[in-house]
C-alpha cells in the first residue's frame, strides 16, 4: 500500500464531495508503441501478479511488415489498496488578519466550495494557489484505490460515465465536436466534452489508452483518518 498525491479540478473535487464521483482516467505515457511500427489491432492481457508485478498489463500487437510480435508492459503506478490524497487549488490563511502563509497552522481556503471563489484576487483579499502546491496537510479528500483497469478512451461505458462524475448531455450543452446520438449514450457524451475541456480540443478523438482507477472517497485528510479512529 502506498500513499500518493493526485490532481483534480474544480468540478472534480465538487463531484468527490457530492458522492458522484468514484472513477478517474489517466492517460498511459509513454502511449503503448507509441513509434508507430505496428499492424493491426493492440491486444491487452492481465499479467497475474508476481514478485515483479504486483499487477501489470501486457500490450501486445505485430510489427509492421512481418509476423514479429512485439510486446510492452505497463506496470501502473497506482495500485488496489493505495490512497491518494487530493490536491486542489487552495490557499491557506494566517488567523487573526488573514493573510496567506505558508503555515501549517492556518485557515485553509478551497477554491472549488469557496462562495467568493469568482471573484478576482484583490475584491476576495487573497490570490489561490494551484493544485500542484497543495501540501498533503492541507488535502480534505482521501481516495482508497478498489480497482485497476487498463482500456482506450472511448470505451468507457455510460455506467462509468456517471462513475467518472460527469453530467448529462442536453441540447443546450455546447459540444467541442459533432454530437452522434447513437453513440453510447447521454453521460458518455457529456464526458467526452469534460475530456475535452480538460485536456485540449481533439484530445477525445485520440481515444488514448487510459488506466482507469476505482475508489471510494473519505472526506477526510488522509493524516486525519486513523486519528479520528482511534
């Protein structure tokens, strides 16, 4: 079991606290034969776990121009029974005049649930700071990882879809790209465009292959969990 930080935007983190969120999908880098030299389809198999893997998944797919099989293994960063702390854009308060420090021992600011969140920096009194300096005492959300699977992008599911947080497709939503209405189905659409938003236009349609983590969430920091316990 290991202990990790992981990013989430905004509406990601609303969804964690909403209960509506208990997927997330990363993409896989370096992209499997991510040179290009390959015929045909890519198959994917479970390496059973062993001493070297704990669990790993196998690409396989045959070269360009010959019966040669080439194969990569991915072994995922984050594993079933990890936890990963939050990070989100925050900003930490001195008490007393409410200043930002650096402090441990301070009032901690969200941007995501924070009602003056929208306002600009000299109207709320204090500048956010991004995700990625979130230190782990500030984090509010634990995640215990339950499953690993490896798929492409598009595979995902509508069940998953709503796993992922995502929201329902309308005729008032503005798509990024052509909407198929016998595509896959009204929340798969609505996270193709959450895809989108996050990762740059046309990231959607590179249908990348992803790990995809389940979990359940505690609302809690992850230092706090086994204090609250005991």
């Amino acid at each position: 079991m290991a202990d990790r930080p992981i990013l989430f935007s905004g509406p990601m983190i609303r969804a964690l606290l909403d209960g509506r969120k208990t997927q997330t999908r990363r993409v896989i880098k370096p992209q499997p034969f991510a040179s290009g030299y390959y015929d045909g389809e890519i198959e994917i198999n479970v390496i059973p776990a062993n001493d070297q893997y704990p669990k790993a998944f196998r690409f396989n797919a045959r070269a360009v121009g010959g019966g040669a099989i080439l194969e990569e293994v991915f072994e995922p960063r984050i594993n079933a029974g990890d936890r990963l702390w939050a990070r989100e854009t925050w900003q930490g308060l001195s008490f007393g005049d409410y200043q930002p420090t650096k402090s441990s021992l301070c009032e901690v600011r969200y941007a995501a649930t924070d009602p003056c969140a929208d306002l600009d920096a000299e109207a709320r009194g204090y500048p956010w700071r991004p995700s990625i300096f979130m230190p782990r005492w500030a984090s509010r959300l634990t995640l215990i990882v339950t499953d690993v699977r490896v798929e492409q992008l598009q595979d995902i599911s509508e069940a998953d879809a709503i796993a992922e947080g995502a929201k329902q497709y309308s005729s008032s939503t503005k798509l990024s790209r052509a909407f198929n209405p016998d595509w896959k189905g009204v929340y798969c659409e609505g996270y193709a465009e959450l895809w989108n938003a996050i990762n740059g236009p046309g990231s959607w349609e590179a249908n990348p292959w992803i790990a995809c983590y389940s979990f359940r969430v505690i609302k809690q920091n992850i230092d706090q969990i086994e204090k609250a316990a005991a």
